[in-house]
C-alpha cells in the first residue's frame, strides 16, 4: 500500500543522482505518529511539513515556514506522499534534480490528530486539527484546505494555521524561524549541510531518538529540558527521555458517565470528585511528564509538582491537579488564577489510579489491586506533601455524596472495585455532582458599553454549535477584564451558534470564534433546554472546544434525570422534554408531523431532517452561494403546497438572505448544512437552486437540460435521449452528468468553467441550451419538440432548455420531491442510465444508503469546461 502512494515521489527522482532515500528501507512502527518540518532551500526558501500516516509522510510546503501566530495564515502546498525514512534525511539534492537544494531538519517530534474524525477522513473533509510535541513547535494547528487552488488546481493549496492555546504569541509567530537557525538533528546550519561539513544528524526513524520530543523535567539539573539535540551526549546521557522505557509515552484516560445519584451495593467504591485539571504523571528514572487528559505536556506549567516527583519509582499515575481553598478544598477559580499569574507551588497532585508499576501494566488487574499498589507506592511521603493518594469509601455511596455536598465539594465518583482501566468512558466509573456543573465554549458575549455583562455559551452535538444559554453572574472585575482580553481577539461578524434557539444579533452582543471552553455551574435545565441561574468558575486549557458536548448518562440511570434539550441524539432522533426534536443542533418542533403518508411508514418532519443530515455533505455542493427557491408543504404533500424563493419573517439565522439586483425582497440562500435541517423545521420538501456559479449571480455556473417525457413516451426512450444529449454535448467539448428528476424524467447537467472577464452571460447560455435542443428536434421532430405545450407533447420528449435563464431554477441534485413515495432527484452514473432504470426506486428511505456506496458525479467539480469554446464549436457545425 505505501509503496503504491510512492509511485509520483519515486517517479520524480533520479536516485542515480540524488541522495534522497529511495523509500526502500522499511521503518518500524512507533507507538506515536511522528512529524518532521524540513528546511528547504530549493527555487525558493520554505518548509516541508511531513506528518505519518498510514506508512508514509504526507507532506506539504509551507511557503513562508509556520507561524504561531493564530492570525497568520500560512500557505501549505500539498506535495507527493514521501517515505518515512526521509524523516532522517539531511543534505543536499543535486541542481536539475526535483526539489535541488539544501535540506535541512528544521523540527521533529510526535502528532496527533484532535476531534472526533480519523485523520484520513479530516484530510477528505479538507480540516485536520493535530497537535504538535515537537523540540521547537508544540500545541494545536489545523490544515484548512482551501476552496479555489490559485494556480488552477494543479496543486492543492491548504492553510496552515496556530490554534489559540497556551503555545501561541500574538505577534510576530514566525519569528521563531529566524531564532532557531540550526538542526535538530546535528547542530549544523544550511551553509554547513550544504558544504558537506559536520557531524551527521542524529537518527529519529530508523531507530529510537536519541532525546524525545516532548518536553521532560530533568531532576539532575533543575530544569525543563527542551530537548534539542544540539545540546549534546554529555546532556543526553543524563536524560533519560519519557518513551526510551518500555512504558507508553502516553495513555488516553478513562471518563466518567453521569448519574443522578451513586450506584448502589457493594460493588463500588467512592472517591471525592476533584475540581482541577486531569492530569498524567509518568515518573521515568527520575525524570517526570505531566500531561493533560489530550496528551498535552504540561510540566513546565506545574514544576513543583515535578520536582516533588521525581523521587518516586518509575509509574504511570492517573490523578488530578488543583488548588485549594482556605477550608482545604479543591477551588477551580483559584487553579485558574494560580495559572495565569504562575503561582503554581502550592498545587496538589492527587493520585488516584496506577497504570503502570515499573515495567508492569497494570490496566487489566481490579481496580482493588491498582489502589492498593498505589498507595504503597506513595507511603512515607516519597512524593511529598502535595502528591497525595486519593481515599476512598466502600459504602453508602448515597451517604458519601451527601457529605460531600455538605462540604460543598462537586459530588463523587464511583468506580467498580473489580474492573480494570479502559480508556474512554465507561458505566464502571460513575460521577454524582452536588450541583449541575458544565463544561461549555463560549459563543459570544455581552456588554453595556464599555462594561461587561454576560457569556453566551454552547456546545458541540455532532460537528454543530448549540447555544445552550447565557452567563450572568461569577464575574469580578479582574475575570472581566481576563475575560475581554481574551475574547476580543477572536471576534467575528456571523454567529457561530446554530438552531432555531440560538440568539440573534443584538445591540451589546459580540460574536466570537468558539474556541475557549469555560466551567459553569447552573441551578437546572429550563423547558427550552437552556441553563438557568448560570455562574462562571472559569477557563480552561486542558480540553478542546470540539471536545465539549453535555454529558453522557450511564445506562441505566438508576433516577428520572432532567433531560436537556440538547443530548446525543440516537438514530432516529433526541426528544425533549417540550416534545420537540434535535437534528444537526436545529429544535423541529411536531417532529412526527407527517410530509409523505405512506400506509404504516410515513415520512416525517424529523425523517426528512435526518435525510438531510444523511446526505447533507454531498447536497450542499450543489446549492451553496446560490439563491435556492423551495416547495413547502406545512400539512404534507396532501395539503397546500407553495413555492417560495423570498425569506420568511423568522427565517433561521442559518440560511443566508441574498439580495438580487432587480428585487427589494432578499431571497434565500443555504450554505451550511445545517440550514437544510432549518428548512425541514419549515416543511420545505423541495430545493431548487439558481444555476450560477456560486456566488456570482451574473456568471452561468451550469448548463441543465430537462427531458419531460409525454404520457405515452416508454422510459427508455428518455434514457436513450439523455445519452444521445450527452454525446452530443462532447461533441462540443463539455461533459454531461445525469440524475433522475425524482418524477418521470431526467436532467443531464453540465458543469461550467468561469472565463475571467469573458464568461457568457445568461442570454448566451440560454441560446446555447435552446440551439442544442432545437438541432435534436430539426433530426427527429416526430420525437422531440421544444414548445411546452402539453397537447404538443403526446409520444414526444419535451426538452426544456428554460432552466438555462439567469433566475431560472432547476430541483437540486438529492432533493426530495413533494410527490407520493417520498421520490428524490438521484445523481446516476452513466452505467446506471440503461433501459432497465427505475426512477421509484430512490427514495428519502433509500437514498442515505445508496449515495454513500455510488461512484455518482464523483468528477463534477474538476469536469468543468468553458461555455465560450462551446459557442464556437456549435456555431461551426450549423
């Protein structure tokens, strides 16, 4: 398989010549997907971002080199997959040779990817959020792919770009580049690889790194080793890097399902529920890596905690870090405060679970087992006094959690005493909170004037933003002046927030990027799924915001729960308590609202959001930045149906208003998803999208020719004229595409190239379309006819070339049609468009299934050909 992916690099070199790595030395796998960012003096100065996956290097160069700047984009320039033992190479590639000049290993480390998607499906979806834990970068960034190549799409260009965390600077992020001028790997600096002088680099692929890439606490020295490996054998024989022992560099924690209230019997053991940062402690020779629930390191912010290990046997430790209040209790707010102001040497580690013991894994023995290893680990104070081992109650979980209410501690958790560690949640660790507490992302805020009010805040629900509600109170005057010096930077125009309950725009309200995640506690759920009586404890760094979703009960919940609006929503829907549904993070109120009757299987108004969510990724191409004109049927495809291409008073802040030269009323645009399931909330059944290029209303954008076959015309007729129409169309050098209409016909579509400062207009377009059809005519009037008469049209084929004029629409490809069966407009291959085609067949039922196996359409966006070659050709064959 790698070998395959590394047919275009081996095709562009001459390894008679150059002394790149031919890919032909077959590298270990690590533990750790690893990186390498290369220096590259080549035509141009930049630098090539390779990062493992799947047994090679996907590689970019990055113009100007990485920023940690968040507001720098960087251009990355997606190049050929390289081999993974060219992480090890350093030199120079000889002038006339692909990519000649001087190479030189600028970064390298380890990665791993953020959110919910694989890396590889994140790279088709064009957004890969990683983080870095290399020797010079560290933190989250994410590769953007962009829209429009700017040379044409023979390249593909991305952006690289720094997230907003603890490793970011506002200003001047490349100035990194300029500071760290020398190899990780040897020391060296361009002049001298590219002289051929110096020691060799250090090997990183084709063996164990000499130092790690992530940052350790070096107890000999005192200090937070950066791990360079320009700083020697005598340093690296002192430091013991963290992943050299046979221990994991890292382990994903385990997670707590929420309940009511503790579970019963004595099968369980309770703990006291810390209000601090989870975090990782693994002691390796004296030599000590603090690091957060994602994998994060963290020692340089906690040092004391560090050096307060060191002393400890080498272990892995599942615990918690938190500051404590005057009365000895965990305090958020002041962990908070410790952190910004970096007054860190009071902080408490409490240790609560043992992962490893030395070389033994410990993950599979009960629970029982771990503690009890812990706590001997721990005796006689090795640790110190601010690494504690965590107590526990055996009975009375329900007593337990009373008590510590009273102690207006958190709640508790409560874990199985036989089970072992597995990372992710589990029903065998169990949390019970005193009061509603919450992780959110902050969406927006509030002020009056120049004064502070509020947070408006929500959460993620498959890859949608839900508002949840605002923040009112748990603000001094410093948290509010914290508070505006972070949300400021990232302010933006649009709402990041969606559904029909998210707020709107109003005077004092501020919209930002939802990147910062705050903890709230709150008095409850309101009807309208919104917290009520909010409360603000404070950020945090440890978790990301695409991470932040309401929690997840354990099943079953041994108590009647309040159930908010907003939860995971199972496969046919999330209910609330106010009989509404949830899709894509839109409330649909009556969500069992029949559309399409159907015997004992109707369509509903929750049926077709969940369509729409089904296909929505593949739709949306097909009518983002077009004015989209719908058919809705309040009371079902039975009642009264309208068509309607203006906005509507209330119209959801998720669909885009447009406004078109000759109109004062704004039309409707959909250009997210989610405004597909806003249109299902209003009974919209039918999109009909303008042909124009998106978001330029006056170019032509497609070309769709609509057989409408009469009465008496037998469906393969149609078949053989779609054929007939596309042949002819690559006659004239455009290619054609073929979907069902979702009634008796069907549309060839054909995508157009746009001709800067020499587009056709509409009237050009629409005279092609009309002379294509009138020629099929002139050759078989007893077949075809152009006039839309319908007596006209018994035996014939109408060939409507009117969808071709500037305001014109035509049904959208995977729309459902407000016809009995619950039809949709199906894009086909050519190979499905035979006599044997059954248009009925592609349903709202069916359709989810059979677009995500079809090959359909799969080249339409790099099939687009220019309309005014087309013109020419035409008018020489008359």
């Amino acid at each position: 398989m790698a070998n395959d992916k590394l047919r275009t690099y081996k095709q562009k070199r001459d390894f008679k010549r150059t002394t790149e790595p031919g890919g032909l030395v077959e590298v270990k796998p690590s533990n750790r997907l690893r990186f390498v960012i290369q220096k590259h003096d080549a035509t141009r100065l930049h630098y090539d971002l390779r990062l493992e996956l799947d047994g090679v290097f996907k590689s970019w160069a990055v113009t100007r080199g990485p920023s940690l700047d968040p507001a720098d984009k960087r251009l990355a320039v997606e190049v050929e997959d390289h081999p993974l033992d060219y992480g090890d190479f350093e030199g120079t590639i000889p002038n006339g040779e692909y990519g000649g000049g001087t190479v030189m290993l600028w970064d390298r480390g380890t990665w791993q990817p953020e959110g919910h998607l694989d890396p590889e499906e994140a790279l088709r979806k064009g957004d890969l959020k990683f983080v870095l834990n290399g020797a010079r970068l560290h933190g989250s960034f994410v590769l953007v792919r962009m829209k429009k190549d700017r040379d044409g799409g023979k390249r593909t260009n991305w952006l690289l770009i720094k997230h907003s965390d603890e490793h970011a600077v506002a200003k001047n992020g490349g100035a990194i580049l300029g500071a760290e001028k020398n190899s990780v790997a040897s020391g060296r600096d361009m002049a001298t690889i590219a002289a051929g002088r110096g020691r060799k680099p250090r090997p990183f692929m084709l063996s164990e790194p000499v130092v790690s890439a992530d940052a350790v606490w070096d107890s000999s020295e005192g200090l937070a080793a950066e791990n360079r490996a320009t700083q020697g054998k005598k340093r690296a024989s002192k430091s013991k890097p963290c992943h050299q022992s046979t221990m994991p560099d890292f382990i994903a924690p385990q997670l707590c399902k929420t309940q009511d209230r503790p579970p019963p019997g004595s099968a369980w053991l309770h703990e006291i529920k810390f209000d601090g940062y989870r975090t990782q402690m693994r002691i390796d020779a004296g030599k000590v890596c603090l690091k957060t629930r994602k994998g994060l390191d963290w020692t340089s912010r906690f040092q004391q905690t560090a050096m307060d290990a060191a002393g400890l046997p080498d272990a892995i430790v599942d615990g918690e870090i938190c500051a404590l209040d005057g009365h000895g209790a965990p305090d958020f707010a002041a962990l908070q405060a410790a952190l910004s102001e970096g007054r860190t040497k009071a902080l408490v580690f409490f240790a609560f679970d043992l992962l490893f013991d030395g070389e033994e894994d410990m993950r599979e023995l009960p629970l029982s087992d771990r503690k009890n290893r812990l706590k001997n680990l721990l005796a006689d104070n090795k640790g110190g006094p601010l690494i504690r081992y965590v107590d526990h109650f055996e009975t009375g979980g329900d007593a337990v959690l009373r008590s510590a209410c009273k102690l207006s501690l958190e709640g508790i958790v409560s874990k199985k005493l036989d089970a072992p560690y597995k990372s992710g949640r589990s029903d065998s660790w169990i949390k019970s909170k005193c009061r509603a507490g919450h992780e959110v992302v902050i969406g927006g805020y509030a002020t009056n004037g120049s004064q502070f009010r509020s947070l408006l805040v929500g959460v993620y629900r498959d890859d949608h933003f839900v508002y949840l509600g605002r923040v009112g109170t748990g603000f001094g005057a410093g948290r509010s002046r914290l508070l505006l010096e972070t949300l400021q930077p990232l302010t933006v125009s649009h709402s990041p927030f969606t559904g029909i309950g998210a707020p709107k725009k109003e005077a004092g309200v501020h919209w930002v990027k939802p990147e910062k995640v705050a903890e709230i506690e709150f008095a409850g759920w309101g009807a309208n799924g919104l917290v009520r009586q909010a409360a603000f404890k404070g950020l945090r760094e440890d978790k990301p915001a695409d991470e932040v979703t309401t929690d997840e009960p354990a099943s079953p919940s041994p108590s009647k729960a309040a159930k908010p609006v907003v939860r995971k929503s199972a496969s046919a829907g999330s209910l609330s308590s106010s009989g509404k549904a949830e899709v894509m993070g839109v409330l649909l109120s009556h969500p069992d609202k029949v559309l399409w009757p159907d015997g004992e299987n109707p369509v509903t108004k929750e049926d077709l959001a969940h369509y729409h969510e089904a296909v929505g990724t593949w739709l949306i191409e097909h009518v983002r930045g077009r004015p989209c004109s719908v058919i809705r049927a309040p009371d079902g495809i039975e009642g009264e149906q309208f068509f309607q291409r203006h906005a509507m008073p209330g119209t959801s802040n998720l669909l885009e208003l447009v406004k078109v030269t000759g109109d004062k009323k704004p039309y409707l645009q959909v250009d997210r998803i989610e405004g597909l399931a806003a249109l299902a909330q209003v009974a919209a059944l039918e999109l009909h999208p303008w042909n124009c290029q998106p978001n330029e209303l006056e170019v032509p954008g497609r070309l769709v020719f609509d057989l409408d076959p009469g009465p008496d015309v037998a469906f393969s007729t149609v078949v053989d004229t779609a054929r007939e129409l596309r042949d002819r169309l690559d006659a004239l050098g455009l290619l054609g595409f073929c979907k069902t209409t979702g009634g008796k016909g069907l549309h060839v579509v054909t995508p157009l190239k746009t001709e800067k400062g020499k587009s056709p207009s509409w009237d050009n377009a629409k005279d092609f379309a009309r002379r294509v059809c009138e020629q099929m005519v002139e050759e078989q009037p007893d077949l075809y006819l152009t006039k839309m008469a319908k007596k006209l049209r018994n035996g014939r084929i109408f060939l409507d070339y009117l969808r071709n004029d500037r305001m014109a629409t035509a049904v959208a490809p995977l729309s459902p049609r407000a016809r009995p069966g619950a039809t949709v407009s199906m894009p086909l291959t050519w190979g499905q468009v035979k006599t044997d085609l059954d248009p009925a067949r592609f349903t709202i039922r069916t359709v989810p299934g059979l677009i995500s196996k079809s090959d359909a359409w799969k080249d339409y966006c790099q099939s687009e050909r220019p309309l005014g070659e087309a013109i020419r050709r035409l008018y020489k064959t008359r």
